[in-house]
C-alpha cells in the first residue's frame, strides 16, 4: 500500500500477479492453457523439473510475467 489513497503498488501487483499465474499453471497443466503453454514453452521436460527450471525462455507477455516472477514461491 502506498499513501494515504491506499492505492496498491503496481509493481508488486505485477510480481504477485506472476508467482499466481506460474503456480496455477504448475496445478493445472492438465488444462487446455495449461498443455499449450507446456507444448510451446518447455516441450522436452517432465512435470516434475517444471518447477526447478532455470533457462530463461521467452514467450508471451502473461508468460515472461509469471516466468519472471516464479521465484518468489
């Protein structure tokens, strides 16, 4: 919160809204959005290294938000 408007950080809106959406994808992948994302980003790794990926790879903006963001779970 900033100031007395209690106006929220856009910033930290920003990386909150990432972490959510990585870790929805990592509980949902058996999704339609879930699969596409698996299918185009990262087609050559099992479900359970999804979670220690370390390579940066880009992608759509919600993609390179939530991917930016992962680290904070």
């Amino acid at each position: 919160m900033t100031g007395g408007l209690s106006l929220i950080d856009p910033v930290l809106l920003g990386k909150a809204l990432g972490d959510k959406t990585w870790w929805r994808w990592l509980e949902n992948l058996h999704m339609p959005w879930g699969k596409l994302w698996r299918v185009k980003y990262v087609p050559n790794h099992s479900s359970r290294d999804l979670m220690r990926l370390t390579r940066n790879i880009n992608g759509s903006t919600i993609w390179n938000q939530a991917w930016k963001n992962k680290k904070n779970i």
